[in-house]
C-alpha cells in the first residue's frame, strides 16, 4: 500500500520518500521496545545467578498440650519434612510443632532477610542453604508493622548473597521472578509479572504492596521477589486465596520498605519511627487534621484542627497513609518542616518529630 501511495512520484522524490516512510516506520517499531522490559528467551541464567541466596526456614515453636502434629502448617504437613516430623515427635511426649517459610541473604557474612511471621514467635530455628548445609539462626530484629525480621547465620567462609533493587522503578507489567520454599519444596521459582502497586491491604499502617501473579504459596514467605537484573524488588508476604493455594493474587513487600526497615533492624535491633501526635482524615484527596494532642510534638509545634497537611520535608501528602508514611521516616528527636494550608495561605512549621508511643520503651 505504502508502494501504491508513493509510485506516481518521480524516481528520485519515490526514493526520498520511501526512505523517510521507512525511516519513521522503523523509530515506530523501535520506540516501545526503547523502554519495554521484555522477557528472557529463559529465566536460567538468572535462576543460577541468585537461587544460591535464597534459604530454607524452619521454625520449632513451643506448643500446648495438644497434639502439635495436628497443628503441622499445610504445607508441610505431608512433605518429606512433615513425614520426618511424625516420625521424630510423634510419641506420648509431643511438645513441639513447626512452620517452614523462605528467606535470601543479603551480606555475605550471613544475614538473612525474611518474614516477621515466620519467625516471630520461634523458639529455635533453622535455616537449609541451596548447597544443602543447615545452620542455626538467631533473630537480631524484627518489625510487626512492616513483617520483616532479619537473622544471622555463621558459616565457613563467605555466603553468597543478592542485593537490593529500587523498586520504585518497578512499572505495572514488568516481569518478576519469585523464589522460596512452597510447601517445604525448597529451591523453587515461579515467573510472572507486576499486577498493581500500593495495594493496601488493612493489615497495618504501612501497607504499600507490589500485587504480583506469580504464583506464590504458604512457604514462600519471606523469600525474595526479583527483577530481570537479579535485584531483590521486594520481600513475599500474602497471598489471597479461598483454597490457600495460590490463585495468581500475592502481594510483596516493596525493597523501598524492606531495605529501610532491615537497616535499621541490624543497626539497632528496633526501628524508631516519627510520630506528629495528630488524628487526621482524607477529604477528596487532601489531608486534614481533625484532633491533635496538645503536649505532642505537633501541638508543640502549633498545629490546629481544620489545618490541611500538604506535605513533609517537601514530600507532597495526599493520603493519611502517605502521612504516616512520611512521618515515620523521619527520626525521633529530628525536626520535620510540615508544610499546612491555612486559611488560604500555605505556612511552613518546624516540628520535633517524637516518637510513636506504642514503640517507645516500656
């Protein structure tokens, strides 16, 4: 058709403008691919590059009275581990039971990222290496609000490790691949890709989820989710499902949270987090301060019920969460500039951000 537009032109001025269609045709063709993240011919060689970092979790927790077999997490329930564990506690004395989840290793003198769930309320762990060692593992912080704990592991010589990624980079679409321990198969990856982001699920204040629909299983908690370059982008944690079996809904926690938190938890064992001592609600995409604590750093400060908060340390605020979110970055004790809208006016305030009270000691 393009030959049939241009074939009444003379010779020359034919040429020219076959090359100029051709020529756009090709920036065409060439534009989206300029920016798209397309996927591996296979996910081998990255596979082989980062499997070696993700670990095996095993948790022994002290139980009731009651028969701790029954109790077996599903997905190890009839696993080799499963198998074992009936074989080992499954006498008159039963006074344990065990989950199993995922983790990776960030450094390689042995720190270990996973979930605060799986290791939370643990009296012993355990943690299986890809090269089939088990070393014991001690929790050196961990975090509820955000589900992630860190423990330590030593070894013989250096451990192989991954490093973070930016997953505020990470676009809808974009390919992921996720690896762990589903159902007590150790060394398991499944691909897929982004599906939204900034899911909140209710689960706590700084629900912030990468939505993903690789498949994720009970025993993926904790492992690691990966981008095409073999950076960890964000930290597995839910999934949603009537079965408990992946249905193509998981949700990650996002490496801009995750790499914070575990900074934080290996440098002090606890995370201290900001706090305005405000109540505030989202009106049409503004957020306003609807009570405040007087003897708190934002009464201090000057604060009024009605002001509309517009941002933190010049980060635009459009949602209760966004604020809770801005304020907790900043370290207790620090001065954060709230920027409110008054009466018409925009007005900087100086506040000492505190410390938020259910973190604070005792």
């Amino acid at each position: 058709m393009l030959l049939a537009l241009t074939s009444h032109l003379p010779p020359v001025r034919a040429v020219k403008a076959l090359a100029l269609v051709f020529a756009l045709l090709a920036s065409a063709c060439a534009a989206p691919h300029a920016t798209a993240r397309s996927a591996p011919d296979s996910f081998a060689p990255l596979v082989k590059q980062v499997l070696p970092a993700v670990v095996n979790i095993a948790v022994i927790e002290n139980a009731s009275t009651r028969d701790p077999l029954a109790e077996l997490p599903p997905e190890i329930r009839n696993s080799p581990l499963g198998r074992e564990l009936r074989r080992r506690y499954g006498g008159p004395k039963r006074e344990r039971m065990t989950g199993a989840g995922s983790g990776f290793i960030v450094d390689p003198s042995g720190l270990i990222v996973t979930n605060n769930h799986v290791v939370g309320r643990a009296s012993q762990i355990a943690v299986q290496l890809a090269d089939g060692r088990q070393l014991p593992a001690t929790v050196i912080g961990h975090d509820e609000l955000t589900d992630i704990a860190v423990l330590r592991v030593t070894a013989d010589g250096g451990l192989p490790s991954v490093t973070w990624g930016d997953s505020r980079l990470v676009e809808t679409g974009d390919w992921i691949l996720a690896a762990g321990n589903p159902f007590g198969l150790g060394g398991s990856v499944t691909a897929g890709i982004v599906s939204a982001r900034g899911r909140d699920l209710g689960a706590g204040p700084f629900d912030n989820f990468l939505q993903l629909d690789a498949p994720i299983n009970p025993g993926n908690s904790g492992g690691p989710i990966f981008n095409m370059d073999g950076q960890v982008v964000g930290v597995s944690s839910v999934i949603i499902s009537p079965t408990g079996a992946s249905v193509g809904i998981g949700f990650a926690i996002p490496a801009e949270t995750a790499s914070r938190i575990v900074a934080q938890l290996v440098a002090r064992g606890s995370i201290a987090r900001g706090w305005l001592g405000v109540s505030v609600e989202d009106r049409e995409g503004t957020v306003f301060v609807t009570g405040l604590d007087r003897t708190g750093p934002g009464g201090r400060a000057g604060l009024r019920p009605g002001d509309a908060l517009v941002a933190v340390n010049g980060e635009r605020i459009d949602s209760a969460r966004g604020l809770i979110r801005a304020v907790a970055g900043v370290t207790p004790g620090e001065q954060a500039q709230v920027t409110i809208r008054r009466q018409g006016r925009e007005v900087d305030i100086p506040v000492t951000v505190g410390r938020r009270p259910t973190e604070s000691a005792g």
